[in-house]
C-alpha cells in the first residue's frame, strides 16, 4: 500500500471511531437554581408608564381617563397618546402594558374625569369632596353614558391593537380609581345593579379578547368568564385578607349577599395583579414587616405589583418582592441522543414560581455556532400555562442534522468541525424575539439561554 493510500486509510479509521463513539454516546446535564431577583417578562413591577425610574422592568402601567381619551365627542387622541408614552419604543423593547381605563380619580382639586362633552350630556353624578380627595363620580346607570362608554372601549381596543401590547387589562371604567365602588354613603350616586355592571364587563371582555383581564372583586361574571383579580391594598393584612376570604368564600357586595362569588383555583388559569397599598410606609412593608408582606404575596399567587411598587432604596425587601411575583422556569435535566435523523433531545423544565406562564408562547430549542448563527430550531412540545408551580413537565424533540450530531462531540475534538451550541429561548410573539429568562446558572445571550 501506498503512503497516500496508508494516510486515507488512517482517516477512514479515525473517522468511523468518531463516528461510533457518537452512536454510543448519551449526553446528560442538569442545572443548578439561579436564586437572584429579575425582571422577567409578563411578571415582576409594572411602574407608571412615565415614570423615569422604572429600571428593567417588562411591564408599563397606563392609567387613561376617558377625558385624556376622547377630548371632543367621536375624536380620539390616539396619535397624541402614542406619541406622548412613546409606544413604539415600548414595544421594540418589548416592553408591555397593564391598562386601566378610568372615569373617577379622586385628586386634591375639582375636576373632571370625563370629557366636558359627555358631562354637557348627562350632568346626573356627583361631584364630591370626601376624604378620598374631590373629582366626580358619574351615574353608570345613564343609558348615554353606556352607549358612550361602549364606543370608546372598543375604539381603544382597536387602537392598541392584537399584538399583545396591552398584556394585562384591569376592569376599569366603574368607581373610584376603576376599582367598581362608590363611597354611596356619602350621598354620592351608587354603583349600578348586576345587570348593567355585566354590560360593562361584557364590553371589555369582548373588546379585548387577546389581554389577560381582571376584576377588583370576584364577581360573578369573573367566575363564570374565568378572569384574574387584582388586589390594590397589597401589603395591607387585614384588606388582603378580606380580598382573599372573598375568593375563598364569596360575600356581600352592596345590598346583595351573593354577588361575589368563590373562585379559589382561578389563579391557575388567570392572573393575579394589584399594587402596593398607599396606607403603610415602603419601611414597613420592605423593612420591618418584609415577611407580611410576602407571605401575602406568595398566597394571592401574584404575577405583577403596579404602578405603586416596592421602592429600589430598600434593596433587599425590594428584590424579594419581585422574586416572589409569577413564574420560575428552570431546566433542571437535559439528555442528548443520536437518533437516526439527527440528535433526540429529552428536557425536564420545572416551575419554581408563584404562577404559571399564562400565555402560550412558543418555547424553542436552537442549534447556533459561535457565531450566533442559529442553524436548527425546534419547538418544544411544552404547554407553558399548564405548567404549575411546584411541577415539572418531561419533553422531547428532535434536532435534525449534522449541526446537531456535533452537540455530542463535547469530551474530544470533532475532526474538521467547528464547536455549536445548544440553547433555549421562548419567543414574544409582539416582537418575535426570545424574552423569558430562565432561573438557572447558565450564560445566556439574545434572550436565550445556553444549555450545551
């Protein structure tokens, strides 16, 4: 045999000893919990829209009167709006609303928060100056006023569009501050029966049929419809506890002792939100009472605190806060086997959180090199709203091709190829980029994280 001959030969050998090796190769690895605080996407602190300390956090809250809304009858200032809260650099970034639309907010002076049109047109509410500050409280009941109320629901709906901008969507509209009560025993016009109150929140839910709504009490309608609820005397014990007595139990509402309704599993369908109560200092609630306040927390099973949240000055009650808000995925084993089309990958993802991941999002393994190049993408079969906290779901897929028989080469050099990596990434659908982090020590780039 010839030297040329003997050097081929030698390769061919070298060659199929690789390639056997392969085919006798399982690669396991788990993951270690990453325990730190994060913003994470859907969960965590959903500041004011426009305030200038809202740090890395995913979520934007937008509290917009119905003045600020429609200024002139049919007019709707949505151009100034988007211009003013700059939503289109929120959603490049990614970042997503809690909405509320609101009609009464009690403040220190007299005004107005309807447009003057729509007060020329009605005129049968109260104007008010009680301990929640003065403003005006509208009559619900007023038939213009519904028939107004629907049409600007539905153009804000279109408005802010079927993207997901608008993740979270609080109902809104009645009471003071959107919350569906009116201090009546002052003497101000009361809270419209069930029937109407129904209407309302038939309008949102089918105006908004993409956002996640929510209801200030667990009312019938969010029972029956399977809405979250939110709870804006977070931190507060003895408020919380009745908030959470009436998911457990119902009660009273108004004159009626069966209008709220039990719904105590509902948050393993729909999200639970609300914000800090304005009664207690950030020192008691992140300080001196910081366990209160995430036992209440962690029972409510909340997914974001807004647009009151825990001050960044009190470090270490504010990164337990949010460590504390919605989901924790990790993956905690990865196992790698050659299979006849490529390489068949078996992942086990845990929820360590408070809730679940409520949206369906796509939830993707990729081949990349160290470019970042992404050469392979297969979608996991996993159902993210399904996922509870405490479970943990087993999936498989298959990474098709040679790019991913190279992911078990780790241990010896790949003769004439380059090293890939395998990592992990779920998609929003708004921007179509990878955005949830996963809770595991691992390097992560472009949203996703590395797992080989």
């Amino acid at each position: 045999m010839g030297k040329i001959s003997k050097i081929l030969a030698a390769g061919l050998c070298l060659l199929g000893m690789g390639a056997a090796m392969i085919a006798s190769t399982t690669k396991t690895r788990t993951y270690a919990a990453d325990d730190s605080a994060f913003s994470n996407a859907q969960i965590g602190y959903a500041p004011m829209i426009d305030t200038a300390e809202a740090g890395d956090a995913t979520l934007r809250y937008l509290e917009l009167t119905w003045r600020e809304a429609e200024p002139e009858e049919g007019v709707y200032a949505w151009e100034a709006i988007s211009e003013k809260y700059d939503f289109a650099s929120l959603r490049e970034q990614g970042i997503h609303l809690v909405l509320r639309f609101v009609c009464d907010v009690p403040g220190q002076e007299t005004h107005l928060d309807i447009p003057d049109w729509l007060y020329a047109q009605t005129k049968d509410g109260s104007w008010y100056d009680i301990d929640y500050g003065k403003g005006y409280s509208p009559n619900y009941a007023n038939a213009v006023f519904r028939a107004a109320h629907h049409r600007v629901l539905y153009a804000l709906a279109e408005f802010l569009g079927t993207d997901g901008f608008a993740s979270y969507v609080e109902l809104g509209s009645l009471g003071h501050w959107g919350e569906w009560h009116i201090k009546s025993e002052d003497g101000l016009v009361p809270m419209p029966d069930e029937t109407i109150r129904d209407e309302y929140a038939a309008d949102y839910l089918a105006a908004f049929p993409t956002a996640k709504l929510l209801m200030r009490r667990p009312f019938r309608f969010a029972a029956e419809q399977s809405l979250g609820l939110y709870n804006d005397m977070t931190g507060e014990e003895k408020d919380t506890d009745e908030w959470l007595g009436w998911i457990a139990e119902g009660g009273w509402y108004g004159s009626d002792p069966n209008a709220l309704t039990p719904m105590p599993d509902f948050w393993q369908n729909a999200p639970v939100g609300g914000e800090f109560t304005s009664s207690l200092s950030m020192q008691d609630m992140l300080v001196k009472n910081l366990p209160r306040t995430l036992h209440l927390l962690e029972v409510s099973h909340m997914s974001f605190l807004g647009p009151k949240t825990a001050q960044i000055k009190y470090a270490k009650g504010y990164n337990a806060v949010l460590r504390r808000l919605g989901y924790r995925l990790r993956v905690t084993e990865l196992k790698l086997n050659l299979c006849t089309d490529g390489v068949s990958a078996e992942l086990t993802v845990a929820n360590e959180g408070a809730a679940p991941f409520y949206w369906d999002w796509s939830v993707n393994l990729y081949v990349e090199d160290t470019a970042g190049s992404t050469l392979c993408t297969a979608r996991l079969p996993l159902s993210l709203p399904e996922l509870m906290p405490g479970k943990s779901q087993k999936v498989s897929v298959t990474l098709e091709g040679a790019d991913a028989q190279e992911l078990l080469c780790g241990g010896w050099k790949c003769l004439f190829r380059s090293p890939k990596h395998l990592t992990i990434g779920i998609v929003d659908p708004m921007t179509s980029c990878d955005a949830v982090r996963f809770a595991m020590k691992a390097a992560r780039k472009n949203g996703r994280t590395v797992l080989l």
